[in-house]
C-alpha cells in the first residue's frame, strides 16, 4: 500500500519519504542545498528554517508558523543536515524535542477526529509489527471512587517493536509488566501511541549527530560554498551565541543573601538540571526529587516548571498543577541513602569531596557523613557565609 503524499507533507520523516522523494534521497548533501537554495522558494525555506531554530532557542512549546506542504520536506531534510554542522548536543535536543512536540500535535488533532487510519499508515510504514481493528479491543478498567471506565484500543503493537521506542521513555507506566499483553502484543492507546511516535521522530533527529569529525569539517567547507545557505548558519550560530549563557543551569534566587545558590547545591541535583537543561527525559523519581528539592527551598513555582519545559513531554498545564500539589502536601525530599538505593546518587562521579569524605573534624575517621542534600545545602552555605566574613575581615585589616 502506497502512502498518501499528503502524509509525507505532514511527517516527512517516514521511510516512504526516500521513496517518494527518491530524487532528493540520491543526491550528496552539497548538492541539495546548493539547489534547494538557488531557487524562488530560497527566502521562505531561510525563513521557515532560522523561525524553527529561534522557537527551540526561546524554548517556545509549539511553532507558531508551522507549515504543512511540499516545503515541509525540504524543511526536514535540512534541519537534519544543520543540525550535523552544528554538532551541539544542547540544541539538538532542544531542536528535536520541540520538532517532535509538535508532530504530536498533528497526532492528537487526527485522533481527535476519529481519523485512526494515519496511525495505521503511519506504523505499516515504520514496519511496526501491529494489530488494528476497527472495533476497539477491551482491555482493562479504570475504576474512580464509584465511577468505572472502560479502557480500550484499537491498537496492539508487538513488545519488541514496543521496546524500541518505549526504552527512551522512562514512566514507569510504560515498563512492559505494567501494560496488557496478549501473545506477544501491548495494548497501547491511541494518545500512547502518539506519545511512542513522538518519541521515534525525537530520535530520528537527535541521529543527526551521528558521523566523525573529518566528514563533518569536509561537507561544512562544501556547503559554505552556497552563500544563502551560509549567511542562514551564521544567522543561527550568532542567535545561539547571544542566548547560550541563559541556557546554563544556574539559578538566580535570593536565598539568606546567596544570589546563585546553584553554587550549593549537590551533585546529585546538579545532574538532574543538566540532563533536564540538554532536554534529556527524567526518570519520575528524578522529576519527584527534583520538585520536592526545590520547593524545600522555597523556589518559586514558576521557575520549577520551566526547569520541565525542555523534556520532551512537557506539558505546562499539567506539570503546573502537579509542582502547586507537591507544594501544598509538602514532601520532603529523598535523602542520601534513598538517592543511593534509586541510582540518583552522583558522589562517585563528580568526586564530591563534601559526598565523600564528610564533614566536621580533620581527622577523616571522626567526620561527619552528608545524610540529606538539604544538609549539603546547609554546610556549603554555611562555609560560603564563613568564606565571605573572612575576607571581609581581611580586606578591612
């Protein structure tokens, strides 16, 4: 079965699309730039392109210009092949995880419309190993006080082409053993499946690291070649460039008169923000800590969520409502030996010597040992306090 072309439009990143395009498929990338780039739609692609790379930078939710025609596929082609040029971990993700989001929105708008065919072409073109029926299958109930809800699918996808996708996915809820099987097959709904497509697309261009450094520097000379190609790379570069430092994991908050208490923070916090800050998904014992971390410390609400904003399934709405509902309850955060016990400990790897070796006496077999990274937040607030006074005193004789 041939896929529509107007599928490709929308969803260029589909296998069909070397098929249907085998045209653009054969050609060396200097090549299709040069003439991609030499023709009357030249300025709207530069624009469409530079618009794409400016939402990811602003870290915007949706792309308010998005296009769905002809264009669309040259769009993807060359956001793929900048992306290589770049060789920037932090905006590919960026750039992937905003892409991504907002295929699932065309995703969404087709299963709101009952239009479930897409899906379907969609996965006979990626060569899932999927069952579909038109008539939903049953598979479980969800039960609300006195409510009950019957959950159902019109979708089964095989557990190997599950883990493919599903293992970049870290909710608990979507291991294997916590999802319906039968012979073999997961019963995924819908709005799953979207949320599993969105994670291949996200993928699809975070691949575009792939390659080595000599390869890279040789197709950079080719393609700088083609003057309105170039004057679009540096446009992105200089853009990045301006903005490059807020994308850093500091946080300004006046905290007992520390201005940036990132500088107190412990390494195991620290890891979270960076992967968070490259766009990377959060385990949801990373997401738990995190939020019970710095509602502790009385960081506003605001700013939580818009640590979430970059991962990949963001949604403000609901992260909101979750950050104001931990607030209210209160949670402490997990402490040394629980973050140990969940893998979020990050002593060893940073070789933090306060984690480490302790606190309190010289003598290392009379020291303290660190028991809650709030603790580390006090000690290290405590030394920046003793720090500043002595030098205080120093400069004042």
């Amino acid at each position: 079965m041939s896929i529509p072309i107007e599928l490709i439009y929308r969803f260029p990143w589909l296998p069909s699309l070397e098929k249907v395009y085998s045209e653009i498929a054969s050609k060396p990338p200097s090549e299709f730039i040069s003439e991609v780039f030499t023709t009357e739609n030249t300025e709207e692609i530069y624009e469409r392109v530079f618009n794409l790379f400016k939402a990811a930078f602003q870290n915007l939710e949706e792309i308010s210009d998005y296009k769905i025609d002809k264009l669309n596929v040259y769009l993807y082609v060359i956001l793929k092949i900048i992306l290589y040029l770049l060789d920037n971990k932090l905006i590919t993700n960026r750039l992937a995880n905003l892409y991504s989001k907002q295929n699932y929105k065309e995703f969404i708008k087709d299963i709101d419309k009952m239009k479930f065919i897409n899906l379907y072409e969609i996965c006979e073109d990626l060569k899932f190993d999927f069952l579909y029926s038109e008539t939903p299958w049953e598979y479980g109930k969800k039960i609300l006080r006195d409510q009950q809800e019957i959950i159902e699918t019109r979708f089964k996808i095989h557990y190997v082409d599950y883990l493919k996708v599903a293992i970049y996915l870290k909710d608990e809820y979507r291991k294997l053993v916590n999802n319906a099987m039968i012979d073999g097959y997961i019963f995924i709904g819908e709005r799953r499946l979207a949320r599993l497509l969105q994670e291949y697309v996200r993928n699809k261009l975070i691949d575009s690291q792939e390659g080595g450094k000599i390869e890279l520097d040789s197709l950079k000379k080719e393609l700088m070649k083609v003057q309105r190609f170039k004057d679009l790379y540096e446009k992105i570069l200089n853009d990045w460039a301006v903005i490059e430092d807020r994308f850093e994991y500091s946080f300004e908050i006046d905290f007992e008169k520390i201005k940036d208490i990132s500088n107190i923070y412990p390494p195991c916090v620290l890891e979270i923000l960076k992967k968070a800050n490259e766009g990377q998904n959060l385990i949801h014992n990373e997401r738990l800590f995190i939020v019970w971390f710095l509602i502790a410390l009385d960081y506003p609400i605001d700013k939580i969520v818009n640590i979430f904003s970059t991962l990949p399934d963001f949604n403000r709405e609901r992260t909101e409502y979750q950050v104001k509902y931990a607030k209210r309850k209160s949670y402490t955060p997990y402490k040394c030996s629980s973050l140990k016990s969940l893998n979020l400990c990050n002593a060893v790897k940073s070789k933090d010597e306060l984690c480490l070796v302790g606190y309190g006496a010289k003598d290392p077999t009379e020291r303290k040992q660190l028991a809650h990274p709030l603790g580390y937040v006090r000690i290290k607030q405590y030394r920046e306090a003793k720090n500043k006074e002595f030098e205080k005193n120093k400069k004042n004789g």
